[in-house]
C-alpha cells in the first residue's frame, strides 16, 4: 500500500515512483531545512524563509490544490476498480506487451478496439468565485452528462479546478467529442460555466518538472 507521506513527495515533486525517497528520509529533510522560528512564525500568521530551499509545511488541502491543477488522479476519487486505465486518460501507462499478460487485459483490449464511451475531464471553472468539492452534476450542451470526481481551488490558475467523468453518447466517441460543447456544473442548485480540456490546465507538456 501507497503511504500519504510518499503520495505527498510524489505530487509535490511531480517525481515518478522509483523517485520516491523513503519516508524517514524525507521527514529528515524537512526538519533540516525547516526555520527554527518557523512555529513562533505560524503564532503570528507568518513565516521566515532564513533557510535555503524555502520549506515549510503546506497541508494536504494545498496538495489537493495542487495535483488537481495537473489533473493528477487521485485514487478512490477519479479512479477506482470500475474505472478503467482508459476511461481515465492513462492508456499510456498501460504495459500492453507485458509478458505473460495482466489480469483484464482482454478485456481492455476489447475496449481500446471498441473504443470508450466515458472519459475522465478536467474542468476549470469561469466564474473565480465559485468553488466546487466533488459530486457535483455536470451538463453539457443542457443535458446531464456526468459528475464532479474531486475538486479544488486552483490557486495559480485563479479559479476551481476539477475533474470529473463524461459519458458519451456511444463508444469510440472521438476524443475531440468530451471537450467540445458548453459545460456546465451545478454548485448549490446553480449552472456555474465551465471550461473543458483532456489535458492540465496548468503546466499541460510538463515542461517544469523536466526543467
């Protein structure tokens, strides 16, 4: 099983799993480079940066924030084991040729020929006062077509972000299909429009973590 403590070096850092440090080295790390004044610093609302490498310790909302400004899934929210790698936009992850096979692995081959019928979308809300959580109903074109995964302020985007599934009106629905028509998402009984894209809003090539 996935620790919180190296899911949170994974987002943060934008590192593939084999990067991963080990959780003790990690905590030693920050308590390394944490200011000494950083607690006197946080009873008065701010913080001292006298170290280096700026560290201080964000919270888990701020990592939420984050990974779903890179449309990073996160797992029992955007996938599960009724999602499949496919309708969840990581078919490149997916070792076809893995000798001797996975398990479903015919049956997602079936699905890759067919093609899907649902995508996981990740929204961008217009108005930069709303905010949505996850759950919420999403429409496209007036009708409803999915719901809202998960969901978090977008701090560098100036807006929420979310990701969410869309159903499509039948399989090997074209890609262009989940991101073309006007979405919306319904936040306390309100229509709040929403941009749509397949790829992250924010940093969509990766360019910074292969800087």
């Amino acid at each position: 099983m996935q620790s919180k403590a190296a899911t949170v070096a994974e987002y943060l850092a934008s590192l593939p799993p084999e990067r991963r440090r080990a959780i003790e080295a990690v905590r030693q790390v920050i308590l390394d480079n944490l200011d000494s004044g950083y607690e006197e610093g946080m009873a008065y609302g701010s913080i001292s940066y006298s170290v280096p490498h700026r560290l201080f310790p964000a919270g888990y909302h701020a990592l939420d924030s984050l990974r779903l400004e890179k449309a990073y899934r996160s797992w029992g929210h955007d996938i599960s084991a009724g999602d499949t790698p496919l309708e969840a936009g990581l078919g490149f992850a997916v070792a076809w040729d893995k000798p001797g096979g996975f398990t479903g692995r015919d049956a997602l081959l079936r699905q890759k020929e067919t093609g899907i019928s649902r995508r996981l979308v990740q929204f961008a809300l217009r108005d930069p006062d709303a905010f949505a959580y996850h759950d919420e109903p999403v429409y496209r074109d007036g009708a409803l077509a999915g719901r809202v995964s998960s969901a978090a302020y977008g701090h560098s985007l100036g807006r929420a972000v979310a990701l969410g599934y869309v159903t499509a009106p039948e399989p090997g629905t074209p890609p262009s299909w989940y991101t073309a028509g006007d979405y919306e998402i319904e936040i306390a009984g309100r229509p709040v429009p929403a941009d749509a894209s397949l790829r992250p809003f924010y940093d969509p090539r990766s360019d910074r973590p292969r800087s």
